[in-house]
C-alpha cells in the first residue's frame, strides 16, 4: 500500500469537509483507501471506479471487516462522501460520480445481507473474530495506541529506560528538509561545511534551553507515533509556571524551528528532529541506536524486525517496499520459508504479508500444502483467490484455530478487556473449544487457559478451562 498519496488524500478531505460544514468520517474512508489500495490496484484517487466500490463494499468488506450487518449503512454513507469529494477535486469526472452514486444505491441494498452470510468471510475473519479488527488487518506488532502520560518526566538513567531504535530519513531527505525549515529561512545555519552538522548544534541548544520542552522532544522520540495536541497541551498545562500554557503559541513556534509537525489535531516529530535529537543523544554518551530498513532485509529479518514493533505507517512502507523489490512468487517463497517452524505470531506476520500477492504466486504457496503448519492458510490464501484448493478437514480447522487465537496471546495480555469483549461478541462456540484439547499445537494449552479467562460466558469459559486441563494431562503423557 502506498501510504504517502492515502495520508494525503485523507488530509484534503478533511479540509474539503471543514470548508463546506460537511461531516466526514475519516477514519471509514482511510479503510476504503486503504484496501482498495492493498487489494484493487488504486493507485491514486482517479483510479478508483463504480466497479471499485463493488469489490470493496460487497467482497473485501465482508471478508476482512468485522461488523454487523447494521453498520453497513455507516460503511455507504462514508463511500458516498468519497464519491463526493471525488467528484468536486475532479479526481473523476461528474458522469462516473453518477454511476458510483447510482451502483452504491444498489450496494445499499445489498451489503447487511454480505457482511451477514458467513459464506462470505475469509478464513481470517472466521476464526480471528475473537481477536478484533484491527488484528485481522495488522498481523505486525506496533507500539501501544494507550494515550500516553507525557506529565511524568523520564528518568535519566539511561539503563532504566533505554531508548528505542530510531528510523532516520536518508541524508539527502534530511538535507531537503532543511530547505523548508521557517526558522532557518530567517536565521541560517552557520557555515560549517556540513548543513546537518550546524543542524544538530541547533537540536542541542533547543534541548538544552528548556528542561520541559527536552523532556517532551524524548517523550515523542521514544513513543515513535503521533500523540494528541491535547495530550501535549495537558503536559505544557503541568509544567507552566503561570497557570495555562499558550499550546497554539508552542506548537507554532516549534513547527516554525523545524521540529515538531501537526497534522489533524495530533503531533509527531519531523524527521529533522529524531535525526537531530539522535545526535545529541549520542553526543552525550547515549546508547541511540538505528533502526534498519527493513524492505533491505530477507525475509526473516523483515519479519523478526516488526516483531520487535514498528510504528504503523513504518510497517506499512517497509512491508511495501520490501515486497516491490520481488515478484510475486519469489515474495511468496521467501516468506513461507521463513514461516515454516516458526512460533504463531511469526508465522502470523509472513501470512500477513502473503495475503497481499495476487494469484501469479499460486505455485509457490501450493508447495506448502505439504507443510503441517501452513497447509490450513495456503488452502485459505488459494480458495480466496478462486483457484482450485483441497477441503480443510475438521482437524486442521481445529489446529489453525488455535493458530490464530496463539497469534492474538500478545494483545490479549496488553488489553484483556477488549479482547473479553471481542469473545463475547464472537469467540469461537462452545462445541469447537471442547475439541481443541486434542489439537496438537505447542501453544494449546496457553490457548485455553486464555479462553478460559476471558470468555464472559461461565459455562463456556468452564469448558474452555477443562479443555486446557485436558491438554495439560495429554501432553504430560
């Protein structure tokens, strides 16, 4: 997916709505875009057609989205203000805005029925509808979305909180960037020879001059995502000396140094920055290490590298680039390869990955029908293109069953509640958590014992907690 021309399509239909009163859900139309580009070959907005919003709203939706059939309604009511925006951009002309406005009339009608027939939903939505929606999308591990505490200073002990590996734009990006910096536009860098050399003197003295305003540049350096302008204007609140803190006044004058970017009510560091405060962290005697680029990696670096957590939009662009640089069949290979014998939430991110290819990589995933472990999601990944696949027998549901509930573990623990509510409105029946004892899987047990915590339901968390005891007495024999 190419994230930049999503962002950017998103940004201007939210000014689009802003301007014109209009009511806009972004978040449903990032979806759309998201998986039109993933999926359909949208490109950029002009690429999208009547036949695009078929695809999406009656086959991908119903196969990828956890939802109720009631929310369809909501899921068109976003797709006709695309087609809107769309249609007033000129990224389509007004004829083609008529008949998407006329074919999702008849979507309308059709999608409570879709996202309800379960003969629609991929093997994914069946069995991961316990884990949540955003698991079914994003196999990848990325930092928690907690709102974070920007109030509580980090201590300066740099064995108790070691800092993350930071992804830096390449030097040329970097060096780009300093050209539409406002401050340096009114104050340039002294000549040192090196532009990104005066740069991080400049980093360093910002740092040093205000205790509050370094505390809040590592907060963002260490938390690696966009964090909420009110959660930095609580933050600026807390350490004024004189009551409210001027927070427009303070995101102006640090966009204007080139430090901190604000987009849609929330703030990140600019890449000037983290390269900036690298150096300084460095300077000072700081372990700052470098994330490396993973779409340079193999296979099993690229995977063992979101494992250790990659922001979203970094997973996103490294997964991209990494598989542009492949054809379709070589990504295949080298990814099953890397999954076969490895733990669940590993071979989770490489099924991932291989759901994005086209059917041109058939052949490479139909060699690991062979393979205990990847035959359940290479029938999956077969079936959902049209081509010819075997029946998965009542035993590999079972196994790749407790596959995906091994692979949501990890979520699970960070956020029990939500992965509670997510069972109660969709765990797996009763009936297929009293067989899954017998599923010879190295993470059954841990499986059921989560289940058993979890389920609201008492009668089937009891079944589930006498299945692990069943597993637990299997295996000790």
């Amino acid at each position: 997916m190419s994230i930049e021309w999503v962002n950017q399509a998103i940004d201007d239909l939210r000014a689009w709505g802003r301007a014109r009163e209009v009511e806009v859900d972004a978040d449903e139309v990032r979806l759309l875009c998201d998986y039109a580009s993933d999926y359909l070959n949208v490109n950029e907005l002009g690429d999208f057609s009547p036949d695009t919003f078929d695809e999406l709203l009656l086959s991908i939706y119903p196969r990828k989205v956890i939802a109720p059939p009631e929310s369809a309604p909501e899921t068109v009511a976003a797709a006709r203000t695309l087609v809107d925006y769309l249609s007033e951009a000129g990224a389509v002309p007004e004829p083609t805005a008529v008949l998407m406005r006329h074919r999702l009339d008849d979507i309308a009608a059709r999608m409570p029925e879709a996202l309800a027939d379960p003969a629609n939903f991929g093997m994914a939505k069946s069995l991961f509808s316990s884990i949540g929606p955003e698991s079914l999308e994003q196999a990848v591990a990325i930092p928690s979305g907690e709102v974070p505490d920007l109030g509580e200073a980090p201590c300066d002990c740099p064995g108790c909180t070691p800092l993350p590996a930071a992804r830096l734009a390449a030097r040329e990006d970097l060096l780009a960037a300093l050209e539409s910096v406002p401050r340096l536009a009114e104050d340039p860098l002294p000549d040192t020879g090196d532009p990104l050399e005066g740069w991080a003197r400049l980093v360093a003295d910002l740092a040093e001059q205000d205790e509050g305003y370094y505390d809040l540049f590592d907060m963002l350096y260490r938390l690696q995502v966009r964090v909420p302008v009110t959660v930095i204007g609580d933050y600026l609140d807390e350490i004024a000396e004189d009551g409210e803190a001027d927070l427009a006044g303070t995101l102006d004058r640090l966009s204007w140094c080139g430090m901190i970017q604000v987009t849609d009510d929330t703030a990140e560091l600019t890449p000037l920055a983290v390269w900036g405060l690298r150096e300084h962290y460095l300077s000072l005697g700081l372990d700052a290490p470098e994330a490396p680029d993973l779409a340079e990696a193999d296979a099993l670096g690229l995977i063992e590298g979101l494992l250790e957590g990659v922001p979203a939009e970094l997973a996103e662009q490294d997964i991209s680039r990494w598989l542009s640089g492949r054809a379709s069949g070589e990504a295949a290979a080298e990814l099953l390869a890397a999954a076969s014998g490895a733990p669940a939430v590993a071979r989770g991110i490489a099924i991932t990955i291989v759901d994005r290819l086209g059917a041109e990589a058939a052949p490479q995933v139909r060699e690991y029908l062979g393979d205990e472990e990847l035959r359940p999601h290479a029938i999956h990944w077969l079936a959902a293109r049209g081509l010819p696949a075997p029946q998965l027998t009542q035993e590999e549901l079972l196994w790749v069953s407790v596959d995906m509930l091994a692979l949501a573990m990890p979520a699970a623990e960070e956020d029990p509640e939500i992965f509670a509510e997510n069972m109660a409105a969709s765990g797996p029946p009763a009936h297929m958590i009293e067989e899954m004892w017998r599923v010879d899987h190295p993470d059954v047990v841990e499986v059921l014992e989560l289940l058993g915590r979890s389920i609201p339901d008492g009668t089937v968390a009891k079944a589930a907690r006498k299945a692990a005891f069943k597993a637990r007495s299997r295996a000790i024999r």
